[in-house]
C-alpha cells in the first residue's frame, strides 16, 4: 500500500478575533519530502505548524497528519511527530542529559537504545561534554540544540520545526540540514518555517511562501524562479536583502506577476 501523504491541509484557515492568522490555504506534502514555509514574521507559518499538531484548532477546513484527522487523533499523531516550537521552553533546572532522559522516557524509548541514541544526536550536534551542565547554562543555539534532539530522540516519522536554524551557528546549521537529509533517507518527512531563503534554499526539496496567512507560491526553488522571471541570481538577493527588515509585499508581488 502506498503511504499516505505526510500532511493535507484543505481550505484551512484559523482567525483570532478579527485578525485571519492563516487564509484558506490548501497544502499537499508528500512523505519523505523536506519543505519548507518561507514567510517574513506574521506571515502565518507558526499557526500553520501548530496546526499541525493539534496544538491550535483551525477555525475552519481539515488538517490529515500521516493519513490521521488531527482534531480526531491529536495523541496518535503527537507519537508520530518530532517538533521544535519556535523559542523551546527547555526545563532550565535540568541538565540537558536529565532532560533527554525525560523526554526519552517519555516517549517510550527502550533503555537500551535511549542511550546510545542520545549520545550519537550528541555528538553530532556537538553537545558532548556538556551534557552534565544545567540548561540554565546554555546559549540560545544551546537550548536549540537540545531541542533538536529531544524532537529526533522519538525516531518520528514528521518532524515539525518551526525555526529551526535560526540561532545556530553555520557549522552547527550545516549540521543539522545534513542531519535532516540522513532522516529523508530514511523516509522521514520534514517541515520547517523560516523566514530566511537562503536556508529554505539550502535545505528544501520545496517552498512554499507564505504572506498574510496566505500561500502565494508553492514549489522547487527553480520553479519559483520560474514564476517570477528573474535572473537566477535575482530571487536570493532580492530575498536577502529583505531578510528581517523589510517587507516581503514587493517580492511576493514580483514572484506572482
Ligand atoms: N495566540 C494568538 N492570538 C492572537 N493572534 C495571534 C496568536 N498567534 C498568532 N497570532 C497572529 O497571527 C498572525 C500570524 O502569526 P504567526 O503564525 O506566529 O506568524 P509567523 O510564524 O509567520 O511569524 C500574526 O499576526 C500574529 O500576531
Ligand atoms: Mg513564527
């Protein structure tokens, strides 16, 4: 049988009071793909991932996570998923090797691998030797870090990142996409949020771009050139240029023309 797709959004939208947080978009994300929501802040990504999750009810349309009904199955489905909120509230007053234990044992790892898969995810992402410290001691790429982990120590089949990347350093960055592509391998699927082209570009099969709750443009980073007719160099700059500061109207407009 073939595998469901690993996430279906149809004609979903959630509303906080007046304010249209995500507008009717429509999402097909196959199994096994890396995709990425590239947006400037607000633009909807977080409440997208949260729902997801089951962690934010859509005011309307339905949300399949791994063929299952979010609204209807929020537990089977948070089995299956790895994630990393956007700034991870990690118990300050544990090491990070008590932590990891904690969601290990969460999540039901058996002893035997627990360990084993803890000290690989701490080695590569280069935590060894600092395991024993308490979190309160941690940098932000730190706590991230750690996050990262404990979100891949479940061995889940979608991983959920929102912002992923953003306070790492470029190795530990470079680690974590390669990272992400040995679990591809695998066939696990990956979504992440960022509002960063360079990093969407780097680590992403597909992209789709994200602005005022709405999804203006949706494919491979050369499809997107496409769409918007710009030199191949173009897009990147246009985007770096905007990254954090600007506002991305004139990109999207420019993209969609
Ligand atoms: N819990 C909430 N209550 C009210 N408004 C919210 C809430 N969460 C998000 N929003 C609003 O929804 C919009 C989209 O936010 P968000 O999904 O966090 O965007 P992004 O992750 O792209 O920066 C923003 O205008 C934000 O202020
Ligand atoms: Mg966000």
């Amino acid at each position: 049988m073939e595998a469901p797709n690993a996430v279906e959004l149809k004609a979903v939208t959630k509303r906080y009071d007046e304010l249209v947080a995500v507008n009717n978009i429509d999402l097909t994300i196959q199994t096994g793909e890396i995709f990425a929501l590239l947006g400037p802040n607000g633009s909807g990504k977080s409440t997208t991932l949260k729902m997801l999750l089951g962690l934010v009810q859509p005011t309307a349309g339905s949300v399949t996570v791994l063929g299952l009904d979010v609204q209807k199955e929020p537990v089977a489905v948070k089995q299956q998923v790895g994630y990393v909120p956007e700034s991870p509230s990690v118990y300050e007053f544990l090491t990070g090797i008590e932590y990891l234990d904690f969601i290990a044992d969460i999540y039901g790892v058996p002893p035997a691998e627990k360990q084993q898969r803890i000290n690989e995810y701490l080695k590569a992402l280069q935590l060894e030797g600092r395991e024993g410290d308490m979190i309160n001691s941690y940098s932000d790429g730190m706590k991230k870090k750690l996050s990262l982990i404990s979100a891949f120590l479940n061995k889940p089949k979608l991983l959920i990142l929102d912002e992923p990347l953003n306070a790492l350093d470029p190795r530990s960055a470079r680690i974590a996409k390669d990272l992400f592509h040995q679990l591809k391998l695998q066939g696990v699927t990956t979504i992440l949020s960022t509002h960063v082209l360079e990093i969407a570009e780097a680590v992403c099969d597909r992209i789709g771009i994200m602005y005022q709750g709405n999804i203006l443009a949706l494919g491979t980073i050369n499809e997107l050139r496409e769409k918007a007719s710009l030199p191949s160099s173009g897009l990147e700059d246009i985007f770096l240029k905007l990254t954090g500061t600007g506002d991305l109207k004139p990109v999207v407009e420019e993209l969609l023309r």
